[in-house]
C-alpha cells in the first residue's frame, strides 16, 4: 500500500514534502516520549512550527496519524526482512539474517519501534485490523522459515508458535534498552541474538 492510498479510516493524504517528514518525526519523538493519549495534535504543530489546523492538511486525525507511525515503520521492517532473508543460503542462514535484522531495526529505530509495539491498541477496530495484519504479515517470514528448517531436519522445534513468539520478543526489547555508544555496538548485539536464535532451534 503506498502512501497515498485510501482504507478504512485513512485519506489520501500528502506525504512528499518536507513539512510532512517534520510532522511525522516530531509525532514519533513525542509519542514515544510520552505515550499516545499525552500527545497533542497542538503540540506536534507547535514543534512543526505551524498552526494546528495546517495537520488536517496531512491527516485527518490523530488516530490516522498514530496508523501512519506504525503502517511505514512495519513496511520498512517487513521489506528489510524480506531482503535479508532472500540473501540466505538456507533455514540456517536465512534465520541468522533474519534475526540480525530484526535486532538491528529496533535498536537503530528505537522510537519507530517503541511507539508501534505499545501504542498499537490506541487505534480503532478498522485500523487496529489492518496493524495486526502487518503484524502478522512480518511474524509469517519468520514462521516460514522455522517450518522449513524443521521439515529439512535442520531445526528442533517443540512449538513453532511459541518459538516464533519468543524470538520476535526477544528482539524488539532491544529497543527498551541499547543505546549507542554502549559497551557493545549494535552490530555485535545482532549477532549475539542471532546466535541465541539458533540455539533455540538447536542449530548453533
């Protein structure tokens, strides 16, 4: 879905400019900062620099605007798995790539991150919906991936669900706590975690 497309309770909206790139980034550092409900549409105006009815501009609410977040954070995630994994030579490799790039998206994209994996439930039900189709959308290439490494004998899975599940919580919690310049970079941190993978599955 591009940018400009319609849905349930999402408009066309303009989105190729600067002053949208500067709602956008603000909206996501404050949100994330202070939660969803804390956020105000004057306030986002007020650090764009414009007035507040110029937003309608570019979203028709403020619920819109959190669906926004949350829909170009999960597509960037979901393509970059997408090309990490298409780069793997087999189950092995393509989890290994999978999960450095999982990790490595939430600790370089902290507050993306942070702001759709909690505020999500804030939406209503259409868009609420559509964000849980994403979710579950990136949760399958990791899924893929787990069932075929066990059908070719290169994965021990007891449940693939719950293996999926604990996979993919344990790497967005990187972006409760790194911070860069810490005592590990965030490349060694992705390949930490994709080496805590594999040995779930014993494959390390």
């Amino acid at each position: 879905m591009g940018d400009g497309d319609r849905g349930p309770g999402v408009r066309r909206r303009r989105t190729g400019n600067q002053t949208f790139a500067r709602i956008y980034q603000e909206s996501v550092g404050l949100i994330y900062r202070v939660g969803y409900h804390s956020a105000t549409l004057r306030e986002i105006a007020k650090r764009v620099g414009i007035e507040t009815p110029a937003l309608y501009n570019y979203f028709s609410s403020k619920e819109e605007l959190l669906y926004t977040i949350i829909e170009r954070t999960m597509r960037d995630l979901i393509d970059g798995a997408r090309s990490a994994v298409a780069e793997g030579r087999d189950p092995v490799d393509q989890l290994e790539r999978f999960m450095e790039q999982h990790v490595r998206f939430h600790g370089s994209r902290r507050a993306e991150a942070g702001v759709t994996d909690s505020e999500f439930l804030h939406l209503g039900a259409a868009l609420r919906k559509r964000a849980i189709a994403l979710r579950d959308e990136f949760q399958a290439i990791l899924e893929d991936i787990l069932a075929r490494g066990a059908r070719e004998g290169r994965f021990e899975l007891t449940d693939l669900k719950v293996t999926g599940y604990a996979m993919l919580t344990m790497g967005s919690y990187v972006a409760l706590w790194y911070r860069p310049g810490g005592r590990l970079g965030l490349d060694e941190i992705s390949r930490q975690y994709a080496h805590l993978a594999l040995r779930m599955v014993g494959a390390a």
